[in-house]
C-alpha cells in the first residue's frame, strides 16, 4: 500500500515537470485508479497517499443508508422528533454528524443552562419541520449546528459531508409522499436497516469533481476503465478459502446449482471441495475484472516474500496470481514463495506478456502539487426574485401540536408554555417562613429533565401492586436514563412522595378516586393522536371560547386572545399522558411537576387557576377532549355518549398532591358537549386518526 501511494506521487510529481504524459497532455490525478477488494482497505489507502500530499476520492456502488452518516441523520432526526427524550439526545451527539466525544458529551450534561439550549434547539427544528416540511428544518440545522465545519474537520469530511447532503436529498424525495415526520424517520429506520444496494439513486456520490485520484472497489469497477490502474492487492488472497469447514455453503451442481448448506452430512467433504472451488472461483473472477480495467497502464504490487508473517503466506498460496505465475519449469511460484527473487518473479510475469516489466519498491516520495490560478470572484447585489425565497420551500400543511401554537408569539413570561415542567434554573421565592422546604415534593429538582423522569416514572410503575423498594428503584434508572445526577439516599424519599401521590384524594361525581386504584387494564399511558384538520382556525377558535353559553373561565378567554391568529391546512399531533378508565367513564390525565410554591395551600384551585391560564394548559385540554371526542366517535359511533361516557380532563400537579387533603393539586374539567364540537367545527373537523 505505502509503494502504491509513493509511486503515485511519483508519476505525479513527473507530471508537473513535464516528464508524464498521457496523449500529449500532462498526467492528472483523475487519470489513475487504485482497484481495492474492500472499503476498509479505500479508506487507508486513501490515509497514505493524504501523507504524501495526493488528494484522492471514493468510487462505490455502496448504498449511502449503509453510511455512519445515515445513521447519524437518524439519530439527529430522532431526537428533534421526541426533545424530552435525553436517551436520543445523547445518541444524537455522539453520532458521527455531531462528533461529539464521551467527554464532551459529559460535561455538556453537567452544565444545565447548556443542555437546555440543547433541547429547546431541538425543540424549535422540530417547529420548523412540522411548519415548514424536511428539507427547509434540515437547511437551517445545518446552518444552525454548523454542521459542514463539524463533519469536514473529520477523518475524511469530505466523503462524510457528502453522504450526509445525499441521505437529506433522498429523505426530502421521500417527504412529498410521507409529510408525518414520525413516518418518514420510521422510513429511513427501515432503509438503514435494509438498504437497497442495486438501488441507483442510493449509490454513494463521488464527494468531490476535483482533479482526484480514484479509490475504487473491485465490484464497483466493472464495466468501467481508466487510463492507469494500481491493484495494490493483487497479490492478496483468502487465508482459509472456507471460513467455517463445519458449515458449508455450496451450490449443488446437481439440482440446478441451488444454494444449499451442509452442517455435517456424510457428503460434507465432497462439498467442502465444492464450497473451496467457487471461492477459489470467485477470487479469479475479481482478479479478471481488477486487471483488465486499465486503458494504457496497470501496475501489480507485490510484498517482499521472505518477509511476510505466516499468516499472510497462507494467503498468498490461495491467491489466484501466484497460480497463474509460472517458474521456468511450469510449476506455480505459490510452491517457492521462500525462496522468490526479483529475477524469478520477472521472468515469471514475462511468459505471460513481455511488455510487463518488474521493479522494486520506490522511495518514500511526497506530491508536490502544482499552483492553480483561482478565478476572480466578484460580489454582486443579491436578486430581488430571491427575497422570498424561503416561502417557497413552505409545504401547503402544517403539522402542528399545542406546544408549536402556544410558541407561535414570542413572551418571556410564557417562554415555558406547554411544558409540563418549570424552566430550568427559575427561583421561586419562599412565601412564608414556616414552609415545609424540608420535603421531597418542594426540595425534587425542577426543570425539563426533572419532569421528563417523574413522567417516566409514573408510565413504567403499576399502581396498584408497586411498594417503596420497587418505586425507588423506578426512580433510580429514570433518574439515570434522564441525566439527572443523583445522590445514594435520594432515592428512598422521591418513592415515599411519588407513593403518597398515589393515594391522593380525588373528588369525582361518580365518587373518590385514588390512582393507586387503576390497574394497568384501566390504563392507556402516552395515548398519541394525529387529528385531521382541513383548516385550522386559530381566530375561529377563541372566539368561540367567548361565547357566554358555554361558561369558559374568563381567564382563559383573556390568555387566548394573546394567541396568534393563525390560519392553516393540516394536522394537529399530540400525546396524552393518561386515558383511563373508572366507574365507567373514561378520563383524560396530565402529570404536571410544575413548582408552584412549598406549601400545600399554594396548589389550590386559585392558584391552579392561574397555571392553567398563563401556561395555555386550557387549550392543551381542550385540543385533548376534541381528539378523544372524535376518536371515540370513529371507534363506537351512535354508541358513544359524550354526556355518559367522558368523565373529563384532570390536570395532576403533583408536587401539590397529599393523602391528608382532598383534590388538593387536582384540576378538574368536562368541557360541554357543545363547546367541544363547536371546537371540533373551528378546527375545520376532518379525519379521525
């Protein structure tokens, strides 16, 4: 490999003071091709001739989802699709498009005010994909994650950099016929892990029409030719032709040459010589195709003989060019490989053509280039037909959820409207001096990931059957799997809480509720929903909210107003945390770690009131109540009665849920069956999904 990449150099260098020529003209790089059996052995080709200044570029017939940078665009695409999953997060930035290292990777989880940033990123790319479509996300994320300059400063960036603008291309053609970003990244899941390498418009680019050597691999150069061609592994065969000889793959010449395998029949020697023969056959076959790839020139490397390991000598016995070379006396060199001279070997090539001639290895050589004149660049005023531009990429729907309409107006008091956490670092003020500070509900950390783990918590534990010991082992792997540092004797505290929540007081109509009551049959946890709308109306929708007859806190009317009206055609998407069903009736529920305050008297329905208005939780359920309404109806039709079979929508604020006061914490509404379909109407009533 190092003789390959120093003679290159060599010729070039030639080249550039006039002394190799190619039909009168100077020898470029792009004249030569370097035939490889594999992609490992392109790649550190491609590393010696870059330490000897040789610029080169990857040809394959490989399909670009079978690329790291496939999968790291998923693991991006993934992440921006679900922001409160930190596990994604994580995976997304160690990938090879973020290229962040386990070090970086830790620190930036220790630094909150930084992870934040991180996720909110994620969060407003995931607002621009379901407002605007794939590929105008996946531009500014470029632009935004300064990507090109991440991915470039890789081992060959270039190559990287290429996939990746091939991949987005392929997932932007994908998009026009699955817009959902949930079924187009499961689309991609699929041809990652089944790419289609006959597939033409999946093949792997060159990365770059520069004047570039051409790595090449052996199957990718049939058919194709080149002025000069290196088969630096010419030399190299199988050290073992059949890699397990008690399972053994062949094709039966007698039952039409079907593919079948032996483990162990009495036959298993017979086909172990088959099996041996179409490797053996298959290596001629590669050795025909890389040699006769060269239009004026082929050069065949060789290794010093006496010098080669016996691993390798093993190899090179069954390597297809040690058979076709002859001695004198008609015997294969693969029998005198020890004792192989220079002489021997030429005189060997020659019987086959006496144009070959045979030479040693060259010295270590460095390309010195040559001097291009880079064309003048002027700057010019920028064309008025691009000034909007960035609408044109605008996909006619909009996949929106109750977090990118409440996001849609720019506050800083509602920066966190629609979480169900309070904003990271926010300090709440104590209210009195005999508060209870000293308990786990008001001491629990706050913020994104600290709501992510208690929701965490809550899906993954069975109410009725769980005990202290089990609970706080729950918490402990949330706590964990979120990225939350975790103390040795915190643990045990969090589980007592999250237990005394569970045997919580709730005042219903059809009687007491106590979550430790529902069953797992009872419950449907992260219910998702995709509604159809054929025109959203988010004007039409406030309005409504005003309507005296149907008695809407008017505090919530207010906080509507400051919506921004927006008007579009497409789906509404969300998840539930909670659909459970109790005394007949099912019920719709939302766990809120929001910290309200350190005192039970802080979550009472005034200051519920409050939450709920300034954080636009109201419209949150009422977007809720209207995509189980419509479910409901698609499911069971006249059967279903709104009046009998809802129950209503219950917001848990669960730092301010006790065993000793009744609905203490507890948000409770049913929207009138009216309101709701008037709702459903303003929301342009489409398809239930």
């Amino acid at each position: 490999m190092a003789a390959t990449a120093d003679e290159i150099a060599g010729l070039l260098n030639a080249a550039s003071q006039g002394k190799a020529t190619l039909n009168g003209d100077a020898l470029s790089p792009k004249d030569i091709a370097v035939l490889v059996p594999s992609h490992r052995q392109a790649h550190a080709m491609r590393h010696a001739l870059a330490e000897r200044g040789v610029a080169a570029v990857m040809q394959t017939r490989e399909s670009v989802f079978a690329s790291s940078e496939a999968q790291g665009l998923c693991a991006m695409l993934a992440a921006i699709e679900a922001p409160a999953q930190t596990s994604l997060l994580r995976k997304a930035l160690v990938s090879s498009v973020m290229g962040f290292s386990v070090a970086q990777l830790m620190a930036l989880q220790l630094d909150d005010a930084a992870w934040q940033d991180e996720v909110e990123n994620l969060q407003s790319w995931r607002d621009e994909w379901r407002k605007f479509g794939f590929m105008p996300m996946f531009r500014r994320w470029l632009v935004e994650a300064d990507i090109a300059s991440r991915v470039l400063k890789q081992d060959g960036g270039e190559r990287r950099l290429t996939n990746l603008l091939h991949v987005a291309e392929l997932v932007q053609h994908e998009s026009r016929s699955r817009p959902n970003p949930a079924l187009l990244l499961a689309w991609l899941e699929r041809q990652i892990a089944e790419p289609n390498q006959g597939a033409e418009s999946q093949q792997m680019r060159l990365e770059s029409d520069a004047d570039r050597v051409r790595l090449v691999t052996i199957h990718a150069s049939k058919g194709l030719e080149y002025p000069i061609v290196f088969c630096p592994f010419a030399w190299k065969g199988k050290s073992e032709l059949v890699r397990n000889p008690q399972w053994v793959s062949f094709h039966q010449p007698s039952a039409a040459h079907a593919l079948q395998i032996d483990v162990g029949t009495s036959e298993l020697d017979a086909h172990l010589a088959q099996a041996e023969h179409e490797a053996y056959a298959e290596q001629i076959r590669l050795l025909y195709v890389a040699v006769t790839r060269a239009k004026h020139r082929l050069y065949l490397a060789y290794p010093a003989f006496e010098k080669l390991a016996w691993q390798s000598q093993a190899g090179l016995k069954n390597a297809p060019l040690t058979h076709l070379l002859r001695t004198e006396s008609g015997q294969a060199i693969s029998e005198h490989l020890k004792s192989l001279s220079l002489p021997l070997l030429s005189d060997a090539f020659k019987r086959l053509d006496a144009r070959v001639s045979v030479s040693g290895l060259p010295e270590w050589t460095r390309y010195a280039g040559t001097d291009r004149a880079l064309p003048h660049l002027q700057l010019a005023a920028r064309s008025k037909r691009f000034d909007y531009a960035p609408w044109s990429l605008a996909a006619p729907w909009r996949l929106a959820s109750f977090t990118s309409l409440t996001r849609s107006y720019a506050s800083d008091a509602v920066a966190e409207a629609g979480t169900d956490y309070d904003a990271d670092g926010v300090q709440v003020p104590r209210l009195d001096s005999e508060a209870l500070s000293d308990e786990m509900r008001f001491r629990f950390m706050r913020g994104s990931r600290a709501g992510t783990t208690l929701h965490s918590v809550f899906e993954h534990t069975d109410f009725t059957r769980v005990d202290a010991a089990v609970l706080a082992q729950t918490v402990t792997q949330a706590m964990q799997k979120s990225g939350l540092a975790l103390a040795l004797d915190a643990a045990p505290p969090v589980a007592d809480w999250l237990l005394a929540v569970l045997a919580a007081p709730i005042e219903l109509a059809t009687g007491v509720l106590r979550l430790n009551q529902l069953t797992h049959r009872q419950r449907l946890n992260e219910w998702q929903f995709l509604l159809g709308c054929k025109s959203v109306d988010i004007a039409a929708f406030c309005r409504v909210l005003a309507q005296p007859e149907f008695g809407v806190e008017p505090r919530f009317i207010a906080a509507a107003q400051r919506l921004k009206p927006e008007k579009f055609v497409g789906y509404l998407n969300g998840f539930v945390d909670l659909v459970f069903f109790w005394q007949g009736q099912y019920f719709i529920a939302d766990y809120k770690s929001n910290f309200l305050g350190d005192r039970l008297s802080d979550y009472d329905p005034a200051a519920l009131r409050d939450v709920m208005s300034d954080s636009h939780y109201y419209l949150q359920y009422l977007l809720y109540s209207c995509a189980w309404h419509r479910h409901m109806l698609a499911r069971l039709g006249e059967r279903y009665d709104y009046a009998r079979d809802f129950g209503g929508v219950l917001y848990l604020f669960i730092r301010g849920m006790s065993p000793e006061v009744a609905n203490c914490g507890v948000w409770h509404d049913k929207p009138p069956l009216k309101l709701i379909e008037a709702l459903n109407r303003a929301l342009g009533e489409g398809v239930a999904q």
